[in-house]
C-alpha cells in the first residue's frame, strides 16, 4: 500500500512539472509569435493520458 502511494504522488510531482513546463514553453512562444496555441496544450494533454495510461499498467503489471 505505501509503495502505490508513494508512487502515486511521484507521478503527481512529474505530471505537475510536465504542465508546468509545457505552459511555460507556450507562454514563451507566444509572446514571440504573438498567437495562441491550442496545439501544445493538445499535445500536453495526450502526454498526460498516456503517462498516466503507462503508470496504469506498471501498477497492474506489479499486481
């Protein structure tokens, strides 16, 4: 139990900074390119999904 919520909030802690860097990195385009960009925040979205569909198998994996 304590090692899937130690996981669990390990992959919180990644997910959080995987966002936080691919806003980051949108912000910075568009303030060069001065338009918005729904593409990246597509893209980060299929990023987190398949993250957590990965995580979903290693835990059923270990099971």
């Amino acid at each position: 139990m304590d090692v899937e919520i130690a996981d669990i909030f390990i992959i919180s802690i990644v997910l959080a900074f995987i966002v936080l860097i691919t806003f980051d990195i949108e912000a910075l385009i568009e303030l060069i390119t001065g338009t918005e960009l729904v593409v990246i925040e597509l893209m980060a979205l299929v990023v987190v999904c398949v993250i957590v569909f990965i995580t979903g198998i290693v835990n059923e994996d270990r099971k």
